[in-house]
C-alpha cells in the first residue's frame, strides 16, 4: 500500500497500489467530477461487494468471510466525501516530485549502474579474489578510495550472525553483492536491481564509488540533497512553486548528463514535462478512488488477517519438515555409532587416537612434538599438500598425475584412515620406533598400507618442513648468543659434530664394507649436524656410509660453503679441517692435541692446555646433548631395517626439526 503522509494532520486516507488502475478504469466511465464527490448509487456499491467479495474467495482458499459479514464492519466505520481540497497546493507538488522521483528517475538509475558496477565487479574479482576470500584476509578497503567497504548486508551476515564477524561469509559472488559493499546496512536490503532497489541505495552508489564520472556524482549529490532527503522528512511548507520548479531542473539535469540515446533522454524529459504541467488532473484521479476507501481498507485488514493465519502456517509447516531433518540426521548419526561399536577396529582407532592428543605431555613422549596446538598447528600447514598427495607405491609412483596436474579431487575409493590418522600414524613410527605389523593391529589395517603411510608422509613432511632448519645470521647468532659462550667464545657461529646410526647388515659385501664404522664396529650411516651456541641444530647433511672420516664430510656435505669470514667454529679432536676453515677466513676452535710426555711413559698436557680442553669441552657437550635428542626418535637410535633406507634421510631432517620446535638447551642467562 502506497501511503500518504499523515505528518501535516490534513491526509487522512491511504491509496492501494493494487487498487488504483481499477478505480482509474471505473472513474473513466463517469461523467467528469467538479466539486464533491458524492456517494454512488447502492447499485455500485453492490456491484463493488461482489467484486470484493470473489478476490477475497480467491486469495484466502476457501477462507473469505460473505459479504454481509464485510458489509457488517464496513456499517461501523462510515465513508467520508473526498474532496480535492483536502490536499493544498504544496501536498500536490510534494506528491508529484515523489511520484517522478521513484517511477521515473529510479528506473533509470537502476540500468545505468548496473554496467558499471559489472566492471568494478570483475575487476575486484581479479586483483583481490572477493569471490573466493575468508576472514580474516578479506578486502577490507576499497583501494582508490580507501572506504571501508560493509559486509553485514552480504549474505545476509547481519541477521545470521550479529557482531560475530569472524563467522561471516565474505565471498561477493554477485554484483548486487559487491554494490552492497559501498552502502550502510539499513540501505542495502535489495536483492536484486529491481523494486527492492530504491532512489537511496542508487543515489548512494553513484556517489560513493569512484567509477561513475564526476558531473554524474554531483548531479546525484544534488538530487539526493534537493529533493530525495527533503521529500523525505516531508515538511510540506518547503515545497513551493519555486522548489517545486528547481526540484525538475535538477531531474532534469541528471538525465541529459546520463548520456542516454536522444529518443530515451526526450522521452524521459517529456514525462517529467507532464508530471509537472499536469498535476491538477493526475491528483483529481486519485481522489475519484477515495469513494470506496473505507470498505477497501476493511477488506485488506481481513486479508491481512489471513495472511497472516497463512504465514504462521507455514513456519508450522518450516518447523515440521526442520523436525524432520533432525530426525534423520540422527537416525544417520544412530546408524553410524551403531556400525562404529561393532566394529572393533575403529573404536580401537579412535580411542587411542583420542589418548594420544588427549594432553601436552601424550603428544610429547608418544608423538615428539611440544604441545596439542603445536601438532595441529603442523597438520594443519600439511593438510593442503595432502589432498593432491599421491601414495608412495614404489618408484615408478613418484610421477605426476593427471588429477594432480588439473587441481581435480583424487579419483577411486576413499581411504580407511583420515589424514589426521595417517599424520599420528608417521609420528608414532619415528618417535617410537614402532614395527609396521605393531601399526597395522593397532589402527587396523594392512603392514603394506602402514609402509606406504609412512613413506609418503615422511617424505611430504621433509619437504615441507625441511627447508625450515636454516642457518641463521650472525646478526641473529650474536641476539640469542648465551651467557658462557659470550664469556669465552663470543664469535662461535655453529659447533658441529658427526653422529652415527646403526642399520642393518647389507647382504651385498661391497655395501658391508662401505657401511663398516670402525668407530661403532657395526654398520652404520654417518652424518655431520651443527647447532646454534643455543642448542638448535642449524645444519644437518645427509646420511653418509659409516665408513667416511669428519673431514670428508664436512668438506662433500657442502658444510664449509656455509662459513663466512670471522666465524668461529668449534669442533671435537677429530675435526681436521683447520685448513678448510683458514681458506675461507674462519678459525676452529677445538681441545688441544696430547703429546708424548718429557719424562716417562704415556702424553699429557700443558696446564694450559688442560684449562682450554676443559672450557672447550664445557660449551661442546651442548652438541652431544642436541644429539641425543635427535635420536629420542627411536626410528633412528634403533637398528634400521633395509626397507627403511630410502626415507632414513627425511626422517632424520624431520626430526631435526621437530627437535628444534622444543625449548633451548641453553638458556640465554
């Protein structure tokens, strides 16, 4: 229903859109009306009620009161003669510039924007992925203008989630959407650039983005400013003949700048030319309606009744088929608890996934990392690369996939285990050594399945996570430099150390002898680390034949490509590569040689030799003591199988990071 405002006390009655082109039709088949309007003859009145009386049966099905019960309330409420005088003469022009305000400027409006706003869509589109972005990484400001740009009205944010913008939906997906953006919230409850678009939000966006030109920003300025605001507030006295006249210059204006083809632009103008010249006429049809006001607005208050017993009616139908929802959720929900009890693997599963990352101190002795949010927070960074993961089924598998290539999801059946599960899965098996046939009972699955597992995860996780032991600067040596190294070493850059692993006996003789370490008289794999003066490792080679001798390794692992001139390196006896460190300008510290005595049997020291040994070997345990760590993860302190070798390498640059995610071995103090 279009209203009349009732602010002056002087508009008493209310004009039915829907009934309007009716009373037009029926006014047009009178003689002319001067003066008053009188009453119709009780055959009109009559014919009216029937009509009333067959749209009310068809609306309400079946529902519609008879006419003598509208008859009945309409007695209670008798009709007034209309009078065009009702309306004085700044009413009439207030009512005309509205009328052309919203039927014949706002229409335009809405297909002038669009296009533009289609641009600015597609382009926010392609610099700043507005269609695919979250919270809290979303486009918070329009870039040339700065503006804080409102999502509470996409999405319908606001109503669904209050102030909780964390749980907005931030994707545009629409330009109705990414026009919204540029409104306030009470202004964009449009869905569509329709009649739910009115003069406000488009006088709005024209203004407020900088893609419309300037003489169209300040027109509509001018429109918004001259007459939608005032026409609003709908003080009557302002609307004189005067403002009355400005008001269509204004219009006016605003159209010849929209650059519309010439036959639109005069057609358009020719209108407002009608509005203005004719408003005598047009408002003396809207009085020839007010006759059968009283017995319309009866009939709308019974309509509004009905739709309003329709409307509960169906939120009881909402609420039925939402109970109905639930219920099969939760059958769904029974069915799979029911099949999860009586399988007894997967309780199994479950549960001791469960105990695992149930506290900081499970994940730390069972899985080999610190705390619950550092294990999730490692997962998470994984989960992205698992999803195009391809499984390690030997080394013909190691080639791209199609599905991989095309971003497409992978094809075949879905796997037994989640990722989570296969995550814990590789963890278990380095941290504490665990067999695969110990593996596959406990998450119940095959040996091959586990082995799979874990090389493929293992290898993820060195690729990722690898690269992140890195050798820092001397910048940042010297920031986190403890207390006893700044007392007698303060230039020490890294203390290195080679460290073995023992494996299993080779059938092949020449893999015997190559893996022979006189050291350990086993076979072994040899590797160089060197950690920070605060105890984390800043450099772990790969795995050597136990075999190779500590100059040999450091010189092929690429160790001494890392030293810079000044650095100080402090190493064991055996370290013999004084000569190396020299040619790149870095000293070796390292415990002094013994030599024959002068008298007697055996070697021995000088007193100052055996006070430097000892302040040498006080600062050096700290890399036996990050060593140790290092094999806390039983996959390597044990006896590796020969299956085990081709992942010996990520294993052990996995657990050198995962070493490094715990407390300092030194403390700063």
């Amino acid at each position: 229903m279009n209203e009349e405002p009732s602010t002056s006390g002087d508009i008493k009655r209310s004009i039915p859109q829907e009934l309007l082109d009716e009373d037009d039709v029926i006014a047009g088949k009178r003689p002319g009306v001067t003066g008053d309007i009188k009453r119709s003859t009780q055959q009109e009145l009559q014919d009216k009620d029937e009509v009333i009386a067959t749209k009310l049966a068809g609306k309400t099905d079946g529902t519609a009161r008879s006419i003598d019960e509208i008859d009945v309330i309409a007695a209670t409420r008798p009709g007034e003669t209309a009078n065009p005088a009702d309306l004085d003469d700044n009413q009439k022009r207030w009512l005309i510039l509205g009328i052309c305000l919203h039927s014949v400027i706002t229409p335009i409006l809405r297909k002038y924007v669009v296009p533009i706003l289609t641009v600015l869509y597609n382009e926010l589109t392609l610099k700043h992925k507005i269609d695919t972005q979250t919270y809290p990484s979303q486009l918070k400001q329009y870039p040339p203008t700065k503006a804080y740009l409102n999502y509470e009205s996409v999405n319908n944010n606001k109503a669904t989630f209050g102030n909780q913008k964390a749980k907005y939906d931030y994707t545009i997906k629409s330009v109705v959407d990414v026009s919204k953006l540029f409104l306030q919230t009470h202004m964009a409850h449009y869905t569509d650039f329709d009649d739910t678009c009115d003069s406000s939000a488009l006088l709005g966006l024209i203004i407020n983005i900088d893609k419309f030109p300037l003489v169209i920003k300040s027109d509509a300025e001018d429109v918004r400013s001259a007459i939608r605001n005032p026409w609003v507030h709908v003080n009557f006295t302002e609307w004189n003949a005067v403002k009355y006249s400005d008001s269509f210059q204004v219009m006016e204006k605003l159209i010849k700048n929209l650059n519309l083809s010439f036959y639109e632009e005069n057609k358009i103008i020719d209108t407002l030319q009608e509005w203005k010249i004719n408003d005598q006429q047009t408002l003396l049809q809207f009085h020839n309606c007010q006759k059968y006001q009283d017995k319309r607005n009866t009939y709308q208050i019974f309509q509004q009744k009905c739709q309003r017993y329709e409307t509960d009616n169906n939120q009881l139908r909402k609420q039925v088929k939402l109970l109905q929802v639930e219920l099969h959720a939760t059958k769904e929900e029974n069915k799979v608890l029911n099949e999860k009890f009586n399988n007894t693997d997967e309780l199994l599963k479950d549960k001791l996934v469960e105990k695992l990352t149930k506290s900081n101190s499970n994940v730390k002795c069972f899985l080999g990392l610190p705390s619950i949010s550092m294990l999730f927070g490692i997962f998470k960074l994984l989960e992205g690369h698992a999803s195009k993961m391809k499984y390690w089924m030997g080394p013909d598998s190691s080639d791209g996939k199609r599905w991989q290539v095309n971003n497409k999801k992978k094809p075949g059946a879905s796997r037994k285990l989640t990722f989570f599960e296969e995550f814990v899965i590789t963890l278990l098996r380095l941290r504490l050594g665990l067999n695969t046939y110990v593996l596959s009972l406990l998450f119940g699955v095959s040996q091959s399945t586990i082995s799979r597992v874990f090389t493929t995860w293992i290898s993820l996780m060195a690729q990722c996570l690898g690269p992140l032991i890195k050798w820092p600067s001397k910048e940042k040596i010297k920031k986190h430099m403890p207390l006893s190294f700044c007392r007698k070493y303060p230039n020490t850059r890294v203390i290195i150390d080679a460290t073995e692993f023992y494996v299993q006996r080779p059938r092949n003789p020449t893999a015997q002898s190559k893996t022979w370490s006189n050291y350990k008289s086993k076979n072994t794999f040899k590797t160089l680390v060197g950690i920070t003066p605060n105890g984390a490792f800043s450099f772990i080679s790969d795995l050597w034949t136990g075999n190779i001798s500590d100059r040999s390794i450091t010189e092929r692992s690429g160790f001494i490509d890392l030293i810079e001139k000044g650095d100080h390196v402090m190493a064991d006896r055996g370290f013999l590569i004084k000569d190396l460190l020299l040619s790149k300008g870095a000293t070796l510290n390292m415990p002094p040689f013994t030599r024959p005595c002068k008298h007697g049997k055996g070697r021995c020291l000088t007193a100052k030799e055996i006070k430097e040994s000892k302040s040498i070997a006080s600062l050096r345990i700290h890399v036996e003591r990050s060593i140790q760590r290092l094999k806390s993860y039983k996959f390597l302190s044990g006896v590796m199988p020969i299956n085990s070798l081709s992942v010996a390498n990520q294993a052990l640059k996995v657990a050198g990071f995962f070493c490094n995610l715990m407390k300092p071995l030194v403390q700063k103090l």
